[in-house]
C-alpha cells in the first residue's frame, strides 16, 4: 500500500471515529435526566414560557431530526448555543484553548528538562545513591494524583512561604509576549510565568517520572548493544557517546509512548485547570458537566475527540513516513 | 448557654460593632484624601496588562483603579436576561437601575424623578431628560417601556427570568417623552417594590440591531454594551473579566475611579489570594474560615452584613411523611440551626424564625425561631405516625456559604431522632434547582436544602411562588396559605397590607413548610482603604465608594 | 494456569527485589486496613458533630491551630487544642478523620477491583473475538474500540457520570453483620456509577491486549488441529486462546487497578463519587481549609499514594517476571 493510500484511509478512519464520538455524545444527551429548559430558565418562570423556549431550541422535535440538525450544525462549525450562557459554543471552546495548550506545553517542558538528565543520570549510574534517589522519586511521581500534588504545592509555596499565587491566569501568554515585544514591558511576562509555574509542575511530575523511567530503561538497553562497546573502543570520548548515540535511539520509543499518554495528559490538565483556577478548556468542560449545559459539553468533548484523532493521525503518518512497513500492515 | 436571648444579643453586639468598625474606615479613608489626587499612577495603556502585573497592584494606597473578584462571573451579556446577585451587581454599573433601592427602607429617584400611582391599578413615571446612552442617544421613556416589555413578555426579547421579580407587571407604555405608565394587577405597594427593583432601561434603536440568541442579545467583545450608567465597557473577555471606566456624557456625579474590573474566582482561597496580593480590592464570599486570616492582614479588612437570603430546608407536602404538619414540625424541633450557625458557619448567619428576613417588609419580630428541642421532636414524629421513617435530605454543592456541610449537619440531626433515619445526599445545584422547579406534585425530590434572597425587600417576593397555586416554585400546598397571600397581594393600604404579610408569616412558622436555617451571612474581604458597607441585598455598588 | 517457568521467574525477581516486597507490603497493610475497618476505626466515619467546646473541628495529636470563636457577642482569638479520641482530629462538619481514613481505603479498593474485574470481563471476551475471527469482525469491533480511545479516560468518564448520576450500591458489611463492630455503619457504599464508569473507560486497554494474543494464537499448529478435528470455535476460544492470553490480562489488570484508583479519587475529588467516605471526596473537603486546617486535604492523599505505590510495585514485579507488551492509560 502506498503512503497516500494509507493516508487516505487513515482519515477515512478518524472521519468514522469522530462520528462515533459525535452519536456516542448526542445519545449520552438524548438519555440523560433533566429538563434542559430549567437551564435556562429562572426557577420561577411560567409553562408558557418553558414551552415557548422548548420549541424555539427544536427540544419538541424527534430525536432522529434533532440528531440529524445537529450532525448538519457540526459539519458547517455550527455547535448550537450554550445553554446557560446562549452564546454560540465554538467560540466558547476555541478561546479556551490557548490556555490549556499553555498549561499542555508548560508541563511538557517541566517534565523533559527535569526528566532526562535524570534518566541518564540514572542509566549511567546504575545502583548507585542518584539511581535510588532517581528510581523511588519517578515511583512515588507516577503514584501520585495531579490534584493532590497540586494542593500540597499550593499549600507548602503558596500558603504557608507565600512564594506563588494559588493559580489563575491574569494574563494570556500571547498578550504577555505581544506587550513585551512591543513596549518592552516584561511585567505581564512575569507575571503570567509567576502564576503557570505551579500547574505547570502538578501537571508535568506524572510525564517527569514516566519519561525519567522510559529514559532509565531506554539508555541502559542501548548502552549494552555493540555499536557502544565498539565505540568506546574506538575511543571516542563518553559523554559524546552517552548523549549523541545513545540518547537519540532511546527518544524513539519515549516519544511514542508520549503519543499515547496524550489522553493523560488532555484527563490530567481537565483536573489541574480546576485546582488552580486556570480558565482552560477543563475548566470550561466541568462547569459544562455542573450545570448540564449539554451543548456546551458536546462542544468541548467533540472538540478534543477531533483534536486527539487528528493528532494521532499525524503521528502515525510521521510513523509511516520513517517506517514504510507500518503503511503496508 | 445557647438560649436565645443570649444569641441575639450577640448579634446586636456584632452588628453594634460592625457599625462601629465602619465608622473608624470612614475616617481614616479620610485621611488618605482623595485618590484623584494622585496623577503619578504609570498608565499602561493596555487593560490586559494592568491587572496582572503584581508591581502595579501592590500599590496599595492609590484607588484609581479597583478590582472587584466575584465567586460568580456573569456569562450572559444581555441586562434583563439573568436574575442573580453577581450579574446584576457588574451590569448595573453600565445598565443602571431607574431608582435607588434602599434595603429596609423603599425606592428613592434615580432615573425616574417623580411617580405617582393613579388609583386604577397603573403608576405615571417621569423621567430626567438629558440622560444619554453610552451610544450617544438620549434616553427616552419609550426606551423604559421597551425595556419593560422585553422583561416580561416572552415574545419580545429574551425568555427573561425577571419576569419573577415583576409579577404583578402587566406592562408599560410611553404616554410623552419622558412620561410613561406602567400597569400593574396587585397592590400598588408590591408593584413599587417590583418595578422599583428591576426597572432597567435598555435603547429601543440599539437593542433592535443587535445580534441575538433567543432574543438575548450575544457577544463578546465590549460594543454589546449600552446603558445609561456611570460606567461604560472599554474591554469585555467573556468568563474571565470586564473592564469598565467613567462615561463623560453620565448625567449625575463622575464616579471616582478611572477603572473598574469585575472577574471572578469559584474558589474562595483563590479569592483571598487575589485580595492578599493586591491583584483585587474586594472580594465576595469570604469562608469563615478564612476570616482571622484576612482581617489579620494590615490593609485588609473583613466587612459583613446578614442578608436577604434565607437558607432554609424544602418539605414538598404532597409528598409522605412531609404532608404531616406534625412531621415537618419535629424536623424543626430536630435541627438545631443555632449549632449549625456556631459550628460550619463560625457565628456567621441568623437564625430563621419565619420565611422573611428581618428589615423586609413584613417580617414579624414577635416570633422567635424554633427550638432545638429533641424530645417534643420524637413524640411529634410518633403522632404524625411517620415513625421509622428513612429520608434523604439532598443538598447541593458550592451554591451557598458552605452549604454542603450545613446540610449534611442538618441531615445527621435528623438522623439522631431514635425515630427518624436521615441520609444527606451531596449534588450539584442544578438537580436541586430542577427539583425545586418541577413542583410540589414532583415527588423525585421532596426534601432539599435550597436559598433564596428575598431582595425586593417584600415579603411577597419571599413567599408567593413557594406557597401560592401556579407560583413558578410552588412547593408546598395550602388553601389557607394561599388566600391569605392573595388577599395581601391586592391590598392597597400599605400598613394594612404589612400586617396581613406578618399574620401570614406567623402562620408559615405554624404550618412549617420548610426547615427553617438562617440568614445567610455577606462576608467580603476588602483592602480597608475603601469606605464601603456591605448590603442586605448582596448588590455591590462602586458608586457607593469612596 | 500458570506454568512453572512463569513461576519460577515470579519468585526469582521477588526475592531479588527489594521493591517487589514493599509493594507487597503496602499493599497487604491497606488491605489491611480496609477489611477490618470497622474494627479499627475509632468512631462511626459518618457521625458529624464532634467538636470541642467552642464549635471547632480537632486537630491531629501534637498540632494547634487558631481561630476565632463569638464570646460575649465579641470575636476572640481561640487556639484550638488537640484530643486523644480523635487521633487525626476531626474534619470540617466533625467527622472523625482517621476512621474516616480507614473507610477511604475500602472504597478506593472497592472501586480498584470491580472497576477493573469489568472492564476485564467486558474487553477480554470483545478483544478474543475480534482477534480471533479477524477480517470484518475485526475491523468493526476495532472501529468501536478507536471511538472510545478517542476520549481521553477523565473526560469520558466525567460526561459519562454527568449523564448516569452518582448511583450507589450499599452493600452489608460482614464485619458489623457478624456482630465484631456495633457501632459502625452497617453497610457499605459502592459507587455503582464510578464503578461501572472507569470500566467503561478502561476496558478498551483489555480488549487490545486480548486481541493482539487471540490473533498470535489463532495462527498456532495446535488450534490449527483442534479447529480440523471440528471442535467449534467458541470451544477453541474458551480452552485453548482465554487460557493463553491470561498472562498480559493479569499483568495489565494489576497496573489498572492502580490507574482506576487514581482515576476513582479524581471523579470524587471532582464531586462525582456518590459517596463520602472517599479519599478523593475528602481532599476536595479540605481544599477550602488548606490555609487552617491542612491536615483535612492532606491525609487522605497520602493514602491514595501509598496505595497506588504499592499496587505499582507490584505490577512492576509481574511485567518484569513475565514481560508482556502492553499499554495502557493512566488514571489521575
């Protein structure tokens, strides 16, 4: 099979899969309690009203039409409205975004500074004190919940040495980085990396001990294989080896099994959004599931459906791209 | 120890003492002098940079600039959309009221400079000419009466939940320029605490352009706005904040501040961590908890008042045990509200004797709240034959001033009746809200911790859609109950009609349609370089600021 | 079941790693503690109300915390003092913390082992199928399965429970039935809708794991010869392909009970549990008492890590004894 073939019918694939998530979504509203017109409504408001607004958002319909207007919104970008707020939902999700890629990006970044020196740092001193330290700290990271950790951060930096604000953000780093480059005023800089320093660091410990683990294990299978000991004996310096060789061949397999722990990561900033009060699309998504604003929570959980099938798509055309036996399977 | 007098007497003490801290504020706000006078404030142009950077919050004595963080932020735009505290209290800047409410007392002008009711169930309004738009229009009496429309007739506008607040309204028209009638059904007393409390006004020209959902108008940016107030939108960021800033073209005195931030925070530490580092000036709902903290602050200063909101226990009477009066009554024997108050709420709240708040207009100070009184508790429940009965009580979440824990307090009292077997069952608020929506038939959920702010003022925005037929959360059935309500609805003498309200209210505490909690307490953190009192209404004014 | 090769190796790595034993430490002590809950704990978790004289909460032994109490109408520093009947002080509506503790653990294990014994016996028989059949079968039954990875785990599940509702099941405890512990709850709460929920969100990792092993058995002489000696597929599927994939499934299940219980504390700290004798309800308690009462968030979360350390260590034995290639999705 040729890679445009593969690609093509990868898409066809995620066009199926998003449908799915779209009829799985629509039928989670269709069965679930609750008369949406209370949403909307005052608690006090009179049956004609109800009825009135019931007809007006088509909730008197079948639900095979209602199904069908809402497939027909969703391939034109038309999400309905929000019921709670009434306004149009993909504005709602898409200005939400930038927040939680921020927090994505920060953790990320949190993670593969601290993780990977750690990781080889672990590997090349196998058994000894750093290697311990190195192993028992990435247990306890994968073995704590991001929201607890997240708490403790805030109860030790924030409460008790007054060192970080308890979370929200002030500021878009987009705004911050427009103000700095044009009036060279850094405050809103700072001030937006004073407040992403401690979600950024409740979100990324999971990823930190997950890839210095995978590092760990990476490097100490690679450090055995030939072309190592040949080299060495060859003579060329250690560390050179360590870092250039060694340490490429072992990224391959992390940044795989970072593909999949997306999921991880998308679940775990929905969590670390609300203990810090970060305005990101987890936030947005919970407030949704509060206050039963089914138009609102489709929107969201479509949104990172389409977003998380899309990205996996392009990781596995970059997989067939490098690897053509995986286009021919 | 927790007799009753012994506990209002704390009360007074505090409210004596509140008022006293208050007065020192005042003074010393004084001192300060004007925050005009202050011209070296580094202005950044731009709004998005100002309230985050630490540098310039940390500023403490310059009040120029004010930033007010709510647990709730309004997320709709249109002004006569939505009914609760924290969205009128940030759109009634830019949407001002047409009078000034005064808790406790009644309405004073405003907008409106004269009225006068004409006998026949319609009151004639005048209006100030020369009040402009934030557009550049004048606003004309035609423009109060489209306003009004769109409030209360589902055709026009958006399904509005004011309607509630405006129910004896029949409807208004523009009899002049600035002349309009508005017609009412009811006593022309209850109309005024009405249309005294949600007469906004909106321009006709402007609204009718705008894009809408619903017929509410949508946005989100800062040309959705256009009112009459002191304040008009420079920036807007739906959910995150809106900033506002002094109209040139306003009618009455400039206010005092060059800016006006409203944002919100659900998170009370968050909110207090907002306030500590000058990233905000006022917050609202402050935990108990969190009080000592705050107040031990050098600049910061704790202001509280006991509010309109009753929090109170729903017992839907169709439903068994709680269509025994008996029962119902040994749940309020059962709980005792006064621990609850002294325990999760830190001394933070009233107790409720009756469905109205004291300062409103028919509250009965001759009735004490029920007693905690365990035994006369069992042997109603054994007499209303309802013994061994299991109930779950369901209690919503994040809604009101620790609710949750007063409710599963409530729930474990009832629990200790040897006779009683009571569950707490912890929820979002919608259900609650869904359940208190569907009725007193609605069996689903017949036992709920609820609030409800009385803030009109009147106790008939208190009581009539919980008690009366076809009232839109009519949950408890009583003939009785609700002929003497109708009956106070269309009388006319104002202190004739004060007094059937107070008989009713005596009667209610009888009839014990709810167990009755407390008034929730306001507690706001505030830099203390603001003069400022809380209301019993929750509403936050900045004119009212020095 | 297990060969004795397998054995061997389980027992070899066991003695040589000192993690392994911890892990088996840990997770014997939370076992521990969750069974014989109503024999330890020191007061019924859901009675309310025990303050000291002043209307405050208890702190743990050995701490102090200050407040301020209404006496004589007037507001007072107040330094609250510690008690030996409450060990671990008492929360914010007065509940006793450590036996409330103790309760935590029985429903996050609660959840941990029948979460994940659905999603086991809901993926493994999905997963045989459409690896064992191949082709069509397979394809579609796959295409069902990318529609739930589509989700990340935390989002479906809390959408999920938005429509499902917190639903509990009470279940008799044996304990206080057999008359050991009057004075203790008589039954206890299973988060019905948690339960079925993060097996609804985690069976797809078993069903890949099932399919992968039925697709690589499918192909061996032996099947081969039983399908030619015309023993029905369903038959061939039981006694010859379940067997055979059990490995991974017990490996991968071991490290999903620790996802789930991380996954479980998350829905409660969001407020889905249903239940309030959870870890993950606690922490959510506490969170608006961090700055004067911090031991409410924080006991509870160190139970949580212990328990999932341990489970973990565990799990790494198993995979490093029995090196299966599997995935799977973290929960927290």
């Amino acid at each position: 099979m040729t890679f445009g073939k593969f690609l093509v019918r990868r898409l066809l694939q995620g066009v199926f899969v998003i449908w799915g998530v779209i009829t799985v979504m629509f039928a989670l509203r269709a069965v679930s309690p609750g008369d949406p017109v209370n949403l909307i409504l005052d608690q006090a408001a009179g049956e004609e009203l109800r009825q009135q607004v019931r007809e007006d958002l088509g909730l008197d319909q079948p639900m095979y039409i209602q199904y069908l207007d809402y497939l027909q919104g969703i391939v034109v970008g038309d999400f309905g409205f929000s019921y709670q707020s009434s306004r149009p939902v993909l504005p709602m999700v898409l200005e939400r975004v930038p927040a939680t890629l921020e927090l994505a990006f920060a953790a990320t970044i949190v993670a593969l500074i601290i993780s990977i020196p750690l990781g080889v740092v672990s590997a090349t001193r196998r058994n000894e004190p750093a290697d311990y330290g190195a192993t028992i700290g990435s247990l306890v990271g994968i073995s704590t919940p991001n929201f607890w950790l997240g708490l403790m951060l805030i109860l030790i930096l924030s409460v008790q040495l007054g060192l970080f604000p308890t979370g929200r953000r002030p500021v878009a780093f987009h705004d911050s980085i427009w103000i700095a480059l044009t009036t060279f005023h850094l405050g809103p800089l700072i001030t937006w990396f004073h407040h992403i320093i401690l979600p950024a660091v409740a979100l990324g410990t999971y990823f930190t001990a997950l890839i210095t683990r995978l590092t760990r294990s990476g490097m100490i299978d690679e450090l055995g294989k030939p072309y190592v000991t040949a080299t060495e004996a060859k003579g060329l310096p250690g560390v050179l080896i360590r870092y250039k060789h060694v340490l490429r061949n072992t990224m391959i397999p992390i940044i795989t099994v970072l593909g999949l722990q997306l999921g991880t990561l998308i679940g775990g900033a929905v969590i670390t959004e609300i203990v810090f009060s970060w305005p990101g699309l987890g936030d947005r998504f919970i407030a949704a599931v509060n206050n039963r604003d089914w138009p609102l929570l489709q929107g969201v959980v479509v949104f990172i459906a389409i977003s998380f099938v899309l990205i996996n798509i392009c990781v596995d055309a970059l997989y067939a791209k490098l690897n053509p036996k995986v286009a021919a399977q | 120890m927790r007799s009753d007098d012994n506990e209002t007497n704390r009360r007074k003490v505090l409210q004596l003492t509140g008022a006293g801290v208050t007065t020192g504020i005042v003074g010393l706000a004084g001192c300060l002098g004007d925050p005009d006078d202050d011209p070296t404030e580094d202005d950044d142009e731009n709004g998005d940079a100002d309230d985050g950077d630490d540098d310039d919050a940390l500023d403490q004595d310059d009040f120029d600039e004010i930033v007010i963080t709510q647990g709730e932020f309004p997320d709709v735009v249109d002004p006569v959309d939505h009914i609760t505290g924290p969205y009128f209290n940030v759109y009634d800047h830019v949407y001002e009221p047409l009078f000034d409410f005064v808790p406790g007392e009644g309405i004073e002008p405003r907008i409106v400079t004269d009225w006068e009711h004409t006998g026949d169930g319609s009151v004639e309004l005048e209006i100030q000419e020369g009040v402009m738009f934030h557009n550049g229009d004048e606003l004309m009496a035609s423009d109060i009466a489209y306003t009004m429309e769109r409030q209360i007739n589902p055709d026009v506008g958006p399904a509005s939940d004011q309607v509630a607040g405006l129910g004896s309204i029949e409807g208004a028209e523009a009899t002049g320029d600035y002349e309009l009638t508005i017609e009412y059904s009811g006593a022309p007393d209850l109309a005024e605490f009405e249309f005294g409390n949600y007469a906004r006004a909106m321009n006709e020209a402007w609204t009718e352009e705008q894009e809408t959902s619903e017929g509410a108008i949508v946005g989100d940016d800062e040309e959705i706005f256009n009112g009459t107030g002191p304040f008009e939108v420079v920036d807007f960021e739906p959910d995150v904040q809106i900033v506002l800033e002094p109209f040139d073209d306003y009618w009455g005195d400039v206010p005092d501040f060059e800016q006006v931030i409203f944002n919100g925070d659900g998170e009370s530490s968050g909110r207090v961590s907002a306030l500590r580092t000058g990233e905000s000036q006022l917050i609202d709902n402050v935990l108990p908890d969190e009080v000592p903290d705050v107040r031990d602050e050098d600049e910061l200063d704790i202001r509280e008042v006991t509010t309109f909101r009753n929090i109170f226990l729903v017992m839907k009477n169709e439903h068994e045990p709680f269509d025994s009066e008996e029962f119902r009554q040994a749940m309020n024997y059962a709980v005792d509200n006064e621990e609850i108050i002294n325990t999760v709420l830190s001394g933070y709240g009233a107790p409720m004797s009756q469905p109205t708040p004291p300062e409103v207009n028919g509250y009965n100070p001759d009735l004490d709240p029920y007693p905690h009184d365990l035994e006369q508790a069992e042997e109603l429940v054994e007499d209303s034959g309802h013994a061994g009965v299991e109930i779950t009580l369901t209690v919503p979440e994040g809604r009101y001033l620790n609710d949750a824990e007063v409710g599963q307090l409530a729930a474990d009292m009832i629990d200790d009746l040897p006779n009683v077997d009571c569950e707490a069952d912890i929820v979002e608020f919608p259900e609650v809200s869904d359940a208190n929506s569907a009725g007193v038939d609605d069996g689903e959920v017949p036992f709920y911790l609820i609030g409800w702010g009385v803030i009109t003022g009147d106790a008939d925005y208190g009581m009539a859609g919980f008690f009366m037929e076809g009232g839109g959360v009519q949950n408890f059935r009583d003939e009785e109950l609700d002929e003497a309500l109708a009956a106070s609805q269309v009388e006319e003498d104002p202190d004739e009609r004060e007094a059937l309200l107070m008989d009713i209210n005596e009667m209610a505490r009888e009839k014990a349609p709810w167990v009755f909690l407390h008034q929730q307490e306001g507690i706001y953190g505030i830099n203390d370089a603001i003069d400022w009192d809380p209301r019993e209404d929750e509403s936050i004014f900045v004119w009212d600021m020095n | 079941m297990i060969p004795e090769r397998l054995k061997a190796s389980l027992k070899r790595e066991f003695h040589q790693s000192l993690l392994a034993k911890v892990g088996l430490g840990l997770l014997i002590l939370i076992l521990f503690l969750a069974l014989f809950a109503p024999i330890l704990a020191t007061h019924d978790p859901t009675t309310s109300r025990y303050w000291d004289d002043q209307g405050n909460s208890y702190p743990p032994l050995g701490i102090t915390y200050d407040t301020e109490i209404a006496q004589e109408g007037e507001r007072v520093e107040y330094t609250v003092e510690p008690t030996t009947e409450h060990l671990l002080g008492t929360n914010n509506v007065g509940e006793d913390i450590y036996s409330k503790f103790l309760y935590g653990a029985r429903t996050s294990l609660l959840v941990g082992f029948f979460g994940t014994g659905l999603a086991v016996l809901m993926g493994v028989p999905f997963g045989l199928i459409a690896g064992y059949y191949g082709g069509r079968v397979d394809d579609s039954m796959m295409r069902v399965a990318d529609i739930m990875l589509a989700f990340p785990s935390l989002v479906l599940a809390v959408a999920l429970i938005g429509v499902l509702g917190a639903a509990t099941i009470p279940i008799p405890d044996p304990i206080v039935m057999a008359g050991f512990a009057e004075d203790m709850p008589e039954y206890m709460i299973l988060p019905g809708s948690v339960t079925i929920v993060v097996a609804l969100v985690t069976w797809v990792w078993f069903a890949r794991v099932a399919r992968g092993e039925a697709m690589a058995i499918r192909s061996e002489e032996y099947v081969k010869a039983a399908r030619s000696m015309g023993a029905s597929n369903r038959r061939i599927l039981v006694t010859h392909v379940l067997p055979n994939s059990l490995t991974p499934v017990i490996v991968l299940a071991t490290i999903q009970v620790a996802a789930i219980i991380l996954l479980e504390s998350s829905l409660s700290y969001l407020g889905f549990s249903g239940t309030t004798l959870s870890w993950g309800y606690e922490i959510q308690q506490g969170q608006a008492y961090l700055s004067t009462q911090w031991w409410i968030a924080t006991i509870p979360g160190i139970g949580i890590v212990l328990a999932v350390i341990g489970i973990n260590l565990l799990g790494d034995w198993l995979r490093d004894s029995l090196d299966p290639n599997i995935e799977g999705e973290h929960g927290g």
